[in-house]
C-alpha cells in the first residue's frame, strides 16, 4: 500500500532482524529499521506508521516511515 513495499530479514539463530522500506515503483530503499526480528502486519491509512510484530513474542511495535 501507499506505493511502498516492506522486506522483511531475520536469522534462525538469532533475534535480530531487519526491515527495508521501498518504493515499490523504483525499488529504492527508503527506510532501513534494524531491531529485533519481525514481521510487517499494516500501513496505516496516511503511510506515515508501521505496525510488527516480533517473532519471538508476541509483542506489537509502531515505526513512524519517513519521507
């Protein structure tokens, strides 16, 4: 959505993981996040908030994209 795509990146032997916010058109990245590892779940209505969950949990996080 919002002409963005999320890549999600983790290791099986470890709880560190990254996501990678592209334009979806042009296939720049726009946003890299590196924390634990998880999963993208939703764009919000405006395209300005990610919501994840972890993978080792169940524990919701919010990023706020940048331009």
């Amino acid at each position: 959505g919002h002409g963005l795509r999320i890549e999600a990146f983790w290791r099986a032997d470890s709880k560190t993981g990254e996501l990678v916010i592209r334009n979806e058109a042009s296939g720049r990245e726009r946003q890299r996040i590196t924390s634990i590892a998880q999963r993208p779940l939703q764009i919000s209505a405006d395209g300005r908030w990610l919501m994840t969950r972890a993978i080792h949990s169940d524990r919701l996080r919010l990023y706020r994209i940048g331009p």
